[in-house]
C-alpha cells in the first residue's frame, strides 16, 4: 500500500489496491511524495453538491481537485470522482470502467502537477500525457499480482 494514500467508494467493487498500484507510478514516474492524498470515487449527484457548494458551478462533471499543498511535489490533496460519469464515458469510448477510473485519477495527477486543461493552447497538452500515461499503465488493469510499493 502507498503510504499516505486513502481511497474511498461508495462503490465496495471498485479495487482500491488497483489505484495504489497507479499512484506508486506516477510518483515514481513525476519524483513527487505525498503528505496526504485521498481518492473518493462518489455520486454524480454528491459530486454536483461539492461544484455548487465549494466551487459556485452548477453543473455536472466527473472530477474534482482539491489542491491544499504549498509545495507542487508534495501533494496534500483530493480528488472526488463521480462513479456514474466515469461509467457513462467507459460505456461512450468502449473502454473498462476501470481503465476510465484510470484516466481520471491521472487527469487530477497531472492538475496537482500543474498542468492546465482550461485554454485551446494548454488542453491537447494535457491530454496527451494524459492519454501517454494511461496507455503506459493500463496494464495493472491486466496484472493483479504486481505491486509496485513506495
């Protein structure tokens, strides 16, 4: 297990060690540490209720970065990810659920990590070391009995 890493689902299905495994790579592959990070895999509508209280958005989306570290490579974080949207874009790009759960955690890494999805200019950069990194680890989707530690 990674240490300082908590993963919370409203979901008892989701790996939890699946996402350990992931976050042990991209620690390793971004040299950052973690003072506290957790990883809550929610409802859509629980997420839309953090958007609208914490962020004044009204709307739905499938995940939410809350960055409280003072330092770019010492993450004290949060990342809410809504279990339903997640499942809607596996079922729109026929990918597993998991693998989506992928992309998203390495989406709200790589925000932690600065890296700005907002503009025209900054957008395709971002998702493609997005689609890189996702590519590069989706086989611990496949390997249950690889564990990579801290």
């Amino acid at each position: 297990m990674v240490k300082n890493l908590k993963v919370n689902s409203v979901d008892k299905n989701i790996d939890k060690l699946l996402f350990h495994r992931l976050v042990s790579l991209l620690k390793k592959e971004f040299n950052f540490k973690l003072e506290s990070f957790l990883i809550n895999f929610i409802s859509s509508e629980h997420l839309l209720k953090i958007n609208k209280e914490f962020l004044k958005h009204n709307y739905y989306t499938d995940i939410i970065t809350f960055n409280y570290s003072k330092n770019r490579l010492l993450f004290d974080a949060e990342l809410y990810i809504s279990l339903q949207d997640a499942q809607n874009n596996a079922n729109k790009y026929h990918v597993p659920l998991e693998q989506e759960l992928m992309r998203l955690v390495v989406h709200g890494v790589l925000h932690l990590l600065d890296y700005d999805d907002k503009s025209p200019k900054t957008k395709p950069v971002m998702k493609k070391v997005e689609n890189r990194l996702v590519n590069k680890y989706k086989f611990i989707l496949n390997n249950n009995r690889v564990f990579y530690g801290n």
